[in-house]
C-alpha cells in the first residue's frame, strides 16, 4: 500500500519502520528536517530498540522517502496516518496546535487531490480528546478541501498502543487494534494493514476509539498508582509489597478480570467501604500518603449524588424505589447506597414506598437489623410485598434490581409520563419507553 506518515517522532517513525519493513511504500512527513535527514541517511530519529538496524534496512529498500510538503505526501499515498505531537498546554487541556495546523494542510491537499480511483483515507493515531476528529478536525478538513468525509475521502481514529522502550515488539505485538469509523471503506484499508497482527481486530464510532485511548492510559496510572500506594502503605506496616501485590494479582476472577468494570451504581455493602475507612485510617496513622485510596469514597459519594440529583430534577414527591439492599440477590441493607438515597430523600420530605423482594423485616438480624433501623427508621411502613403497588403509587421509580422479573414487571406496569431512574442499564428499556414511561439512565 502507499502509505504517507505525518509526524516522524516516536510513533510516526516506528510505524514508518514497520510499515516499509513489511513491504508497503511510505512517505514520511516532518515540519523538523533534522528528522528527515536522518531518516534518508538510514539512521532513526528517535532512540528506541530495534530502530537502528531497521531504519538502516528500509532505507536501503527504496521504499521510504520523505518531504515537508503534505499536499504531495497526500497525492501520492492512498492513506495518511497521522501521528503528531498532542502535548499538554499550561492549563492541562490539549494542546492541538500541531495537529490543527497539519489539518489545514491535509484539507488542502485533499482538495488539491483531485479526480482518483479512491477516497484518500486519514487515520488520526495522535491521542485526541473525545469529538476532536468529528467536530474539530472534519469541518476543517471539509471547507478546505470543498469535499466531503464519508463520501470523496475518510477520516478515522486508530489509537496507538505502543510504548516507548518495546515499541517495535508492541507494533508486531500490540493487545489489539481498535479502529474507529463511519464507514466499511477505511475500516477495509486498517485490516488490510493491521489485519494480520495476532490480535483482536475491533470495530467501533470514532467517538469511543477517542475515549478508549484516554482510558487505557488512565487504568494503567491507576493501576500504577494502586501498586505503589499499597507499597507505601506496606512499607510502614512492615509487609513485603511485591508479596502482597503478587497474590493480589493471582486472583483472576475478582482482581485481575472484567469483575468490577461496568458502568453501574455506586457501591456500597458491609466490606468495601468499612475497609477503604479503616485502610486510610491505618495510612494517617503511619503519616502515609494514600491519596488514591483516600479519594476512592468521596468519588462514590459523588455517584451516589447523580441518583439524587436526578429524582430531586424530577419535581415529584412519590418515589417508588425497585431494590434496597446492597446489591440484588442479598438482603444486607448495611452502607446500601440505595439505603443512603432513601435517607437522603425522606431527609427532603418526599414520600417513599419501597419493593425489595429480600428484604423481609421480621428476618432481619443483628447488625443489618440495626443498620437499616438507625438510617431509616420507618423502614417498616415503607416496605411493599408487591411491585405493581409501588409502581401504581409512584410518580418516579428508582431502579436498582437487576432481576428479569423485575425488568418485567415495569414493562407490563409502568404508565405514561412515568420517570424510570435506571441505575442497572434497563435491557428492555425500550419496551418501557414504548408505553410512554420516560427512562433516565444514571450516566447512560
Ligand atoms: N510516544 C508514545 O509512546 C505514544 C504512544 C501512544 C500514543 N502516542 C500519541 O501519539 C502522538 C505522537 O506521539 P509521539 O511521542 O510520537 O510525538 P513526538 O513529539 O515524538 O513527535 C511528533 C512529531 O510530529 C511532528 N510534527 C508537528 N507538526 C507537524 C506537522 N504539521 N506536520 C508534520 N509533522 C509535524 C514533530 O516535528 C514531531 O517530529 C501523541 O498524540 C501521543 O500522545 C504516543
């Protein structure tokens, strides 16, 4: 394939490697002519392994060239990547000067381009923040090449996993390619390209490619931030830190697995919150810096306010609530956020009714008994044996059973004008919006 490269720094010069490397013609692109002269002098611009021995080979193969000027890189390659610098500005938002600038020069070769076989096809490879390829870059793109994305050319997000250090190991290697587009035609060009990597090849909107990447980086911080916190909090308790972080990570059901990231309501129960408090009690006593862990709580709280936040949006005053306890399927009602939610709307004087089919009083023992009886004292008045009663007598519905009786339930009870508070992601939402009930999702 004939491939043009817009910025040769540490992805844009790997990729031109590999990509010449694997017999493809390539165009390297570079506002910095130092990077040019070494590339054509078969040396590598950036410093990483591999790079020397292979800058050298695909020079000499006679399939790389480069230039400063993108309307020829343009004209003479079926498909971009661009691969520019996205640093931070002062104020840590993105600074997308560069690939502003480069935006303006594609739109214009595109449109300089002329009549040809195939839409010419841009894949964004920089790290951009979420709508910057649909709603910043393409009206650019658009007006100044007097054509049209979807139709006379493409443009895509492929986000870049390499790191720097392996990255000719993870280009061969990467944990998948994911490739976002509007249409079948660039999406065809990517899998031709990356298509034999021993990986996942996904599909998905431009939009969630953008995000994806944001959030891969911000999991591996966390991730790095857990293990050295925890290794802090080691540290001072006198525990080896690589012991324990190795049996944490043996866990693959719980730990080191999906468990634990859907989207969903915030957590609660008679473990995790009482072991965030007491770990950072622990930490202040040992004057140990978890500020991760410390935060973990108030971010659940913040959760917890969406919920609240919305019912109290609703203007009503009957609130049926579907679920109490912690979680479905149990009946410990201890540090439920559903518990705190109807605390906090008794607190404003709404009335409540509520359905949990777990929840039976007269069983309800020891410290769970005492829990739901300080934080919400009339527990008893507000219980329902029956669904479609509460859902009769409520205005607004809050929803935090995952159960297919439930789902149900709601679809053959719930009435026009009816609000649903979704906080388990309703799979039969659209038969409950079919009878003209109305469903909010918490952040869905
Ligand atoms: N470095 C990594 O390990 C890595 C990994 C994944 C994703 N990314 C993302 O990839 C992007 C590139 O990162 P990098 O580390 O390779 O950047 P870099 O700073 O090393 O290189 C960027 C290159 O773009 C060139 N450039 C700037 N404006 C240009 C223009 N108008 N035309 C052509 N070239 C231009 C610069 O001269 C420079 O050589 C960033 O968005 C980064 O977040 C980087």
């Amino acid at each position: 394939m004939k491939i043009s490269i817009f910025g040769l720094g540490y992805v844009g010069a790997v990729s031109l490697a590999c990509l010449s490397r694997d017999g493809h013609e390539v165009v390297g692109v570079d506002i910095d002519r130092s990077k040019l002269e070494l590339i054509m002098a078969g040396k590598t611009p950036v410093v990483e392994e591999g790079m020397v021995e292979l800058m050298q080979q695909v020079a000499a193969s006679g399939r790389v060239r480069v230039t400063t000027d993108a309307e020829q890189a343009v004209a003479e390659t079926e498909i971009s990547l661009v691969c520019v610098g996205t640093p931070s500005a002062a104020n840590g938002s993105q600074d997308q000067g560069a690939i502003l600038k480069l935006a303006e020069s594609i739109g214009r070769a595109i449109g300089a381009k002329g009549a040809k076989a195939e839409p010419h096809v841009v894949v964004f490879r920089s790290t951009l923040v979420p709508g910057t390829v649909e709603d910043v870059l393409r009206p650019i793109i658009e007006k100044l090449s007097g054509k049209k994305d979807g139709v006379d050319f493409h443009l895509c997000f492929q986000p870049e996993f390499l790191r720097e250090g392996s990255s000719i190991r993870d280009y061969d290697k990467p944990p998948f390619t994911v490739v976002g587009a509007n249409h079948a035609f660039p999406a065809e060009k990517l899998k031709a390209l990356f298509g034999h990597l021993p990986c996942k090849f996904l599909e998905t909107s431009v939009r969630s490619a953008e995000m994806m990447k944001y959030c891969c980086n911000n999991f591996h911080a966390l991730k790095i931030t857990f293990a050295n916190e925890t290794a802090r909090l080691c540290a001072a308790l006198g525990v080896d830190p690589f012991e324990v972080m190795d049996l944490v990570c043996q866990d693959t059901q719980l730990n080191i697995s999906k468990a634990y990231l859907k989207p969903g309501f915030a957590f609660g129960g008679s473990c995790l919150p009482k072991d965030l408090r007491a770990t950072a009690y622990l930490a202040k006593q040992r004057d140990v810096e978890v500020p991760m862990l410390a935060a973990i709580l108030d971010s659940n709280e913040a959760h917890l306010g969406l919920a609240f936040d919305a019912v109290m949006a609703s203007g009503k005053r009957r609130i049926g609530f579907v679920g109490l306890s912690f979680k479905t399927g149990t009946d410990d009602l201890r540090e439920s956020p559903l518990v705190t939610l109807a605390e906090q709307l008794i607190g404003k004087g709404l009335q409540l009714s509520v359905y949990d089919p777990e929840v039976h009083l007269a069983q309800l023992l020891g410290a769970n008994r005492r829990y739901v009886e300080t934080h919400l004292p009339h527990i008893g008045q507000l219980l329902k044996a029956d669904l479609a009663a509460v859902i009769a007598e409520s205005d607004v519905l809050v929803v935090g059973l995952n159960d297919a009786r439930v789902f149900d339930a709601l679809a053959a009870h719930c009435r026009p004008e009816q609000q649903l508070i979704d906080l388990v992601k309703l799979p039969n939402r659209d038969a409950i919006e079919a009878r003209g009930a109305r469903v909010a999702g918490l952040c869905w």
